[in-house]
C-alpha cells in the first residue's frame, strides 16, 4: 500500500507542475478584470510609491503602513525609479527582465532605474513563485500596468500643473514634455503631485504595441551583476543576523526512515556543540521529515559533529527501491504485451504496420530507449535562516523558487498560523525545479522552534545528492512505421515510469502533453506501465521534456534513416501532418506547426545541414515543444578512435515570442545547452535498497569548464506571439540532436543515456 505521507509530497509537485503549465496568471481576463493599483503610504515623503493588488487579497490600511518596500515603482524627488521585482531571482534573470518590462512601460531612463528584490506578500502581488518559465507569460501585462498606471499618474500631474490635455502630453528618458508649450519636467519634479492624483483603473490604460518598444531585444548588464562578481551578500548563504547559531540536520539515507535513538550525550559533548535533538517533524517528504538536529557555534562544528552523529533508524517503512531492479523489470514489460489501455489511440496502427511490413510498401522499424533517475545538484546547497522571534513571528530568509506556496508548510512545519510568518526572498545559487519545493525551510522552521537565536540550517551537498526530488528514470519501447515515400504513418509507443499511488505516474514522470501535441501521426497508440516507487521525485528543467525529448527525437531520427529521407524535411512532414485527435483542446496551448517548422529550418540553416563533411565529423539535429516555447538545436562534432567527443559547434534556434533582454536570453540558451550536454554525457543516479550511491561531484560528474563547448550560436525568431519564459524550453533537444550527430559521425545509434556508460567522453 501507498505511504500517504508520500503520496501528499508527490501531489504537491504534481499539482504545481500542472498549475506552472496552465494559463498565466497574468492572461486570464476575470483575473486583469480584479486587479486594481492603489497608492502606499508614506507616498507624501517618498514620492509616488505604487503598487496593485486583487481585491479578493487586498491589504488593509495597517498592511499598507508597513508595505512601502513592496510596491512596484517608486519614483522619488531625486528622479530615481526603484522597481520591485516580484519574483525569485534564481539565475534566470528574471530581475533585469521585470525592471525592463515596467521601465518600457513607464518611458523610464534606464540609466536612472534600481531594480531591487520584493520581499513576500502575496496580498499585494498575488503569486510570486518561479517555475515552469512562466515567470514572464504569467506576469507580462500585470507588470506593463504597473509601469504603464505610474506613467498615467505622472502624466495627469504634469497635465494638472500645466493646464494642459494630458493627451498632449508625451514621455520619454523619465522626462514628461508639452510640445506645444514647450514645458518639460523630469519625473522626480512630478513624483510628489503625482502620489497625489487618483489611481487609474487598469482597464483604461494602453499598453503599448510592439512598434512603439524601445529597449526591449538589446543587449544589458544584469542589475545585480556587479553584487554578484564582487561577492556582494545577496543569496542564501550571506545571511547574517545577530547572536546566530548554525546548525545541520541528518535524515535517513533510505526516504521514510525514522529515528529510533541517537548518541545525544556524545554529540552534545563535542567541541562547538550547543545542542543536539530528533525531530518528528510531519512525516511528508516536502516538508519536513523526522531526523536530528545539530545545533552549533559555527557551520563546521555541526558539520564535524554529524561525522560522529550514530542514528538507530527505524526503515520499517522506508524506501528499497533498487534502480538495477527497475531497469531489469521495464526491459521485460517492453518485450511483453503491448498494455490493453490505451492513453491515446487514433487511427488503426496494426494495420499500419501489417501494410509497411509488405515488400515495397515501406518499413517497421523497432526501438528500446531509456534514461536514468538525476539529481538537481544546485551550486548553492540548500540552506535557511529563521528566527522564532519573543513577538511570536517566525521571521524566514530562504532561498526558494516557490515563496508564498512554501509559507504554509513552513508553518505547518513549525507549529504556526501563516499570520505569524515574516519571509524574506534571498537570491538564489540556482534551482532547476530544486528549490520548488521548500522541504529545507521546513526543516529550518521546525529547528528555530526549539533555539532561542536566530539559526541558519545549510545541508552539505551529500545532504543534496541523498535528499532530491529526483528526475525520475524513464523506459520507452516505440514501434513505427514509415510509408514508401518516406512518411511516418505509425507510431506505437509503449511508456514505462512509476507511481506513488498506483494510479497517477510520479511528479516528472509522465508523459508530457508537449511531446503529445508535437509527435504526431495518422496512426497512433501510446499506452503506460507504473511502477511503484517511494523514492521521491520532482520538477527538474523541464519536467518530462528533459529527457522523454531525447527518447522521442531519436527514435524519429532512425524512422528518417529507415525512410532514406532527410532528417529535417522529415521533421518538418511529420510536424505538419493534419491530425485533428492530436490538436491541442485548451486555447491556452499555443503549439504551432508552422512555429516549429520555422525553428527546424532556422536551425539548419544555420548549422549548414547540407555541407559536406569530413570522415568522423557529424551534424544533428532535434526539435522541441516544451514551456510555450518552439527550439531546434543542432550539435556538430568529431569522435575519435576512442570514443573522445569534440563539439565544433551548437546552434540553438528559439521562438519565444519578443525577446526582453537580449543578453539574458542568449546566455539562458547557452546555459541550458551546456546543462543539457553535461546531463546526456555523465549524469546518473543509482539506488540500491533506497540508497543513492552517488554523494558527490567525484561521483556525479557535472560538466567542468575545460569540456564545457566554446561555440554556442543562439538565435530567435522574434514572433508576434506572447513571450514565455526560455530557460526550459532550450533543454530537451540538445541530447537527440547529440547522439544523432554521433550516428551522423560513426554510425552508432545511442539509445539510452548517460553516454559515458557507453564509453564516450568529451575531449578538451
């Protein structure tokens, strides 16, 4: 039977990767329709200080004293513009991103912009989570009116002040002009007046079309760059309050264990030491599970004395799951019987086959591919400050992707009402899905419960490799089948993954509606196997896509050999075959056919697809549909005798909708070409009897610089279409287009991942 407690962690992922890959917060009209500005107090000395919040989470006037900091714009006296950006910096850039989207807005000076972290209310800006790469899509016009609404009041005070028509009435570089009279003033000289002026109704406002942007697609400095290099306090990590103690916490190395007992007395007596208990906590894996808590005078202290730490662990019910046994079981189910139901079923595949399986009618070809489970490994170890604070607030500083969702379990976790919480968003050193969910805060909450100081809980990064929400393996058995003249006309695919329950597949380990909506043919059948697992799993970049892509577009790549047809123009066929049961039902899907052919062609082009090349040297290529987001990648590359890998070039086509800042965009492109490279060579996790065997680098071997590729071309397609996040959508094609580049090279077909399983590595 299912452990509820694990079935509850797992929904919560689920249910959060469906809701980051629903609408945007931001596109729903009911919602636009409640949204309303208001004026902050303390407007009178700081100038005009504006924010909007939904009625349904209005704060109240005494919420309004003390939420100066949260508002989106502050335009003070010395024609300074601070905006407040919403949501968590996490190294996607979304901080530069959100202060250039209301400065375009507004017609502010960027030169004269601060953008600066809001702390966590979500009264006043609703959600603030960031995940899914729906940071831009879900806050793209709440933003724009927030810049648009401070534009408005500047503007009716300048045309208060001049008894002009404030139709009349211009704005450019924060400076508001009458052409007519010739009257200027900078928005500083109006910000005192324009605190004053009503607040205008959003409806009323006008957002600018795409002709009219100035700044947006050019290249800019990131708005913490300069923190960041010169190790400026800003993440996790860098907290300091006064009187702090630190501390660690042990849970068991197979997920569901429990304590029994542990050697207090000696752990207490250790140098450093300053307190040593077990926890309880709530038993849910995404919040806070039983373990012991070592308190020290500093981060080593406690470090050292978990070296001595011996737990007497209760693993009644604890996890033995076995990746080795898993792998062996999915390699039966495949050569067993296709499942009797079906996740999808168009057309009559059986008799597809029977028809291409005749001389010179076409071709059948089958295939096995599989990936492993993989860890997040984040540069910054999860780690939490909190103080329970004599007042009764449990004061927060966490790094996390998912701010205000986290707040109630942090609560739960603690023993608290929301009400007592005070959270504050650190910057954070990365997140991949990671830090969605906040079992790390948990433990922090539940720890500052029983300190009288304010205590900062850092994991070690065997803490990280043992405790993931892993990216769960994945198991594909495809059957297809191509015609005469070389089009697909079947495909069969038979889906192996995992379940809590044993009837929902595992957070990440579905099917992903993206590859549903982008494979397509005349005749098709998908059908699933669920294993039970207990180990817990997670959002990882691009959740599903991230390596369903790479089972999908392999298998396509030998349906086109089987074809004898070039590989992109059987992309591009295959994308645009009219098959009305695959069309997307939600009118928020906006996969397009010719998107994507757009993006396969571009990449082609610019990888020179059809150039000769030399014995040893390949060219592949992959395309995907992930996040809202249509990219192609191509890899070209030489092996050698020894399996040495030498990447000449990877090209990355992306429509994305307008891009924001240019340099943001490219380096998320080559960020996650490079993660997506590191992932296919050397990333693996294994379990045994519940156990993750690798705990470290040395033993999960993420790419190093000297192997990172020195040519990563990314290029967009800047289409009329809304904008939606990219720092998922340029993962997934990278593996395909990889192994089918080592095909091109060396005829060997690549069906499972990581390759240095296979003998292959990267060459310097």
């Amino acid at each position: 039977m299912a452990n509820s407690k694990f079935v509850e962690s797992d929904a919560y992922f689920s249910e959060m990767i469906r809701e980051i890959r629903g609408m945007p917060e931001a596109a729903s009209s009911s919602t636009m329709g409640r949204r309303t500005f208001f004026k902050l107090a303390g407007a009178g000395t700081a100038g005009l200080v504006l924010g909007f919040h939904l009625p349904a989470m209005a704060a109240t006037a005494e919420d309004a004293k003390n939420l100066t900091m949260n508002a989106f714009v502050k335009v003070a006296p010395d024609n300074t513009v601070t905006i407040y950006s919403k949501c968590p910096e996490i190294g996607q850039g979304i901080k530069t991103s959100f202060g250039l989207i209301i400065a375009e807005e507004m017609d502010a000076d960027w030169k004269h912009v601060t953008v600066e972290q809001a702390d966590i209310n979500p009264k006043v800006y609703g959600s603030q989570g960031a995940g899914g790469s729906t940071s831009i899509p879900r806050n793209w016009d709440q933003l724009r009116q927030a810049g648009s609404g401070a534009k408005a009041m500047l503007v009716a005070a300048a045309a208060k002040k001049w008894g002009v028509n404030a139709a009349d009435i211009t704005c450019r570089d924060s400076v508001v002009t009458h052409a007519a009279s010739g009257k200027k003033a900078t928005y500083g000289e109006l910000a005192m007046a324009a605190a004053k002026m009503p607040v205008p109704d959003p409806k009323s406002l006008k957002l600018k079309t795409r002709a009219e942007y100035r700044t947006y697609g050019k290249r800019n400095k990131g708005v913490d760059d300069d923190k960041v290099v010169t190790g400026q306090p800003l993440f996790g990590l860098d907290v300091q309050r006064p009187g702090m103690v630190y501390a660690h916490y042990t849970k068991c190395p197979a997920a569901g264990g429990k304590v029994r007992s542990f050697n207090e007395a000696e752990i207490k007596a250790l140098p450093g030491v300053l307190d040593a208990f077990a926890l309880e906590g709530t038993g849910v894996p995404a919040e806070c599970m039983p373990g012991v808590a070592i308190i020290a005078k500093d981060t080593w202290s406690a470090f050292k004395a978990k070296d001595k730490l011996k737990v007497d662990w209760d693993e009644s019910e604890a996890s033995k799951d076995s990746t080795s046994a898993f792998s062996a079981q999915a390699k039966k189910a495949a050569a067993g019987a296709f499942p009797a139901e079906h996740d999808d079923n168009v057309g009559d595949v059986e008799a597809s086959f029977a028809n291409a399986s005749k001389e010179g009618n076409g071709k059948v070809i089958e295939a096995y591919y599989e990936y492993p489970f993989a860890a997040h490994t984040p540069m910054e170890p999860m780690n939490t400050t909190a103080h329970y604070r004599p007042d009764g607030m449990l004061e927060m500083w966490v790094p996390t992707q998912q701010p205000d969702r986290g707040m109630a379990m942090m609560a739960k976790s603690a023993g608290l009402k929301v009400e007592q919480m005070v959270l504050h968003q650190t910057r954070v050193g990365g997140g991949f899905g990671r830090r969605l969910g906040n079992d790390y805060a948990c433990e922090a909450a539940a720890i500052a419960m029983k300190v009288k100081a304010p205590v900062k809980l850092t994991w070690t990064r065997e803490d990280d490799q043992q405790h993931d929400f892993f990216r769960p393996a994945g198991y594909h058995k495809f059957k297809g089948a191509v015609t005469k003249d070389g089009k697909l006309d079947a495909w069969q695919e038979h889906f192996i993954t995992f379940t809590v329950d044993g009837k929902k597949e595992v957070s990440g380990g579905n099917l992903t509606e993206n590859l549903k909506l982008s494979t397509k043919a005349p005749n098709l059948r998908r059908g699933k196997t669920m294993f039970p697992l207990i180990i817990p799993t997670g959002p990882w970049r691009a959740p599903g896509d991230n390596a369903q892509v790479f089972a999908h577009q392999g298998f396509m790549h030998e349906l086109a050999v089987a074809a004898g047809k070039d590989h992109v123009q059987f992309l591009i066929d295959a994308v645009n075959r009219d098959v009305p049961d695959l069309a997307p039902k939600l009118p928020t899907i906006n996969f397009s056919p010719k998107r994507s052919s757009d993006v396969i062609q571009m990449c082609a082009d610019k990888i020179d697809w059809k150039k000769p090349r030399a014995k040893g040297t390949g060219v592949g290529l992959a395309w995907c549909y992930s996040h809202a987001g249509h990219t192609a990648q191509a890899v070209e590359l030489s092996v050698d005798e020894n399996k040495r890998i030498k990447i000449h070039r990877i090209v990355a086509v992306m429509d994305v909708g307008p891009i924001i800042d240019m340099s943001g965009s490219e380096a998320q492109g080559q960020g996650a070409s490079t993660d997506a490279l590191s992932t296919a060579m050397g990333l693996q996790i294994t379990i045994e009897n519940g156990r993750i065997k690798e705990q470290n680098y040395n033993s999960y071997p993420t790419l190093r610089m000297p192997f990172a590729p020195m040519a990563i071309d990314v290029f967009f397609i800047q289409s009329e279409n809304p904008p939606t996040g990219l720092g998922e959508p340029a993962f997934p094609a990278l593996a395909p287009a990889l192994t089918n580049a080592i095909f091109a090279a060396t005829g060997d077909r690549i069906r499972s991942m990581p390759l240095r399983n296979l003998g292959y590595s990267l060459a310097v």
